[in-house]
C-alpha cells in the first residue's frame, strides 16, 4: 500500500491488472459503497471514483499484493474525504467523535446479552441487515470488513488506518451494539431470550 | 459440537474478559492451530465461554449468509471501462 512507485507498469500490463484483479471486486466494492452511504447513486459515484483513483495509481500497486485490500482503502478514504464533505447531512457521529467518545483500546470482555444463539439463528436477512445499518458508520463498517468481506485484522487495520487493537476492541464493541439491538429484535418478535429451551 | 452437555461445564468463568477476547480472535480466524486446542478446552469446561463461543459464532454465521445483498447496476461495470479508455 506504499505510495512509492516501484516501477511503470507498461499499458498491457496495467489493462490486465485492472481487468484481472480490479474488476472482480466491483460486486464487493457496491455493496460497500452502499452500506456507507444507504443511496444506489452515491454507491455508485463512489465506486466509480474508486475505480478511476485506482486507474490513475496503478504504478503504486503492487501486483500479486491484495488488490481487494487496496481498493477497499481507496473508497474509505473517498468516502471519509469527499463523500462526507459535500453531504449536506453530515452522519450523527463521525470517526473522530466516535474516537474520543472511545477512547481507549482497553476492552473489557463480558456478555452483555442474554440473546440466544438459537434466537439469532432464526432471524430473517432484513432484521440483520436493518440492525447493522442502525450501527454508527465506524462500528458499522468493522463488521461489513471482517464478517461480509472476510478481511483480516491486519488488513483491516491498513484498509481503516489504525491500529490492529483498535481494530479487535472496535470490532468487539460493534458486535456488542448490534446484539443489543437484535436482542431488541428478539423481544419483539416473542423469541426465547432468557430460558434454556 | 454439542457432546458434551453442559452437567460438567462450571457455570462461573475464571477470566470471561481474557476467554472472551480469545474466543472472538479464534472465531474471526485470527488464532489458527495454536487456539484450536484451547478452544477445545473451555468450550468442555466453561458454560459461559461455551455459550459466548455460539452466540458470537451465530452472529457471524447470518452477517456472512444472510445480510441482503444489493445486485451491482448492470451498466456500471460498463460506465467504467467506458470512463478508463477515456484517460488512456
Ligand atoms: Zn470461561
């Protein structure tokens, strides 16, 4: 992920890397666009974007290295650089303040549900879905990297910019507030949530 | 997963912070051989690291398999490389 260009990449090269390791991810990098910013246009603005940055810098990339990894930093940081400024409503809390409010990597460990595995086991895509959109975009976005796109810590941490603890003890605290709301969900719909079966 | 039930597991975890860390770097695949066989052992042993253990993995089973997927536009793709032959 060094800017430093190591060497040109000559114009068959670059076309065989943005058609064979670019491209395949554009699936993955909607979906992300989208969970950022919950708008079919913006997705797309933001892929798009992503893709053209990722053209115009393609003699920073090192091949054989993780081109999903790379991309997914670039859209982060349209989202955090462009996308955020120009939005009129800007999100209710942003990386600072959620860095502040949080300020420390020092977790303490502890159940902090009586939600049920079989009760999470039975609920529907959109109750998931719905939970993780209610998530602040920090917390919200550790969760689309690890569990949807399968990223690792050390990927993460370069992706997001930040420490591998902050990585683990963010990624905890979002699982935490997003069993919090699905035991919500569970209550609602009259899910055992407190007796063994 | 379920052979042991709970009759032998104590019902008070000696360090549920420490356990707990542990048990979520193992279920995010962030421990590979070296959590296998710990993880073994508090899940024979320890109620609540064994229900933690299939909460956490529950959640992470319907977030991968369940949470709805939006298709990509079909001209996307195409907009694209249209865009990119344009810089060349
Ligand atoms: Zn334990």
């Amino acid at each position: 992920m060094s800017e430093v260009q190591r060497r040109k990449y000559s114009q068959e090269e670059k076309n065989a890397i943005f058609d064979g390791e670019f491209m395949p991810h554009i699936d993955s990098m909607y979906n992300f666009g989208y969970r950022l910013t919950f708008d079919e246009d913006d997705a797309k603005d933001l892929v798009q974007d992503t893709y053209l940055k990722a053209y115009r810098f393609i003699n920073s990339f090192e091949q054989g290295t993780n081109a999903k990894a790379w991309l997914f930093r670039i859209l982060k940081n349209s989202f955090i650089n462009e996308y955020r400024k120009k939005s009129k409503q800007p999100t209710k809390v942003d990386y600072q303040e959620v860095e502040t409010y949080y300020n420390s990597d020092d977790v303490h460990y502890q159940s902090t549900s009586d939600l049920r595995a079989e009760s999470v086991k039975d609920m529907l895509g959109d109750e998931i879905s719905n939970a993780l959109n209610s998530l602040a975009v920090d917390f919200r976005t550790v969760i689309i990297l690890c569990d949807l796109e399968g990223f690792t810590y050390e990927e993460m941490a370069k992706i997001l910019d930040i420490p591998i603890g902050t990585v683990r003890s963010r990624l905890h605290r979002a699982r935490n507030l997003l069993k919090e709301k699905l035991q919500g969900y569970a209550q609602n719909m009259g899910y055992n949530t407190d007796e063994e079966e | 997963m379920n052979e042991n039930p709970s009759g032998e597991r104590k019902m008070q975890c000696s360090d549920e912070s420490k356990c707990f860390e542990l048990l979520e770097s193992i279920l995010d695949g962030e421990l590979q051989d070296s959590g296998k066989e710990v993880l073994k052992e508090k899940l024979a042993k320890c109620q609540p690291c064994f229900e933690h253990y299939h909460l956490e993995q529950a959640i992470r089973d319907v977030l991968k398999t369940k949470c709805t997927k939006h298709a990509v536009p079909n001209e996307l793709a195409d907009k694209i490389r249209q865009q990119i032959q344009d810089i060349k």
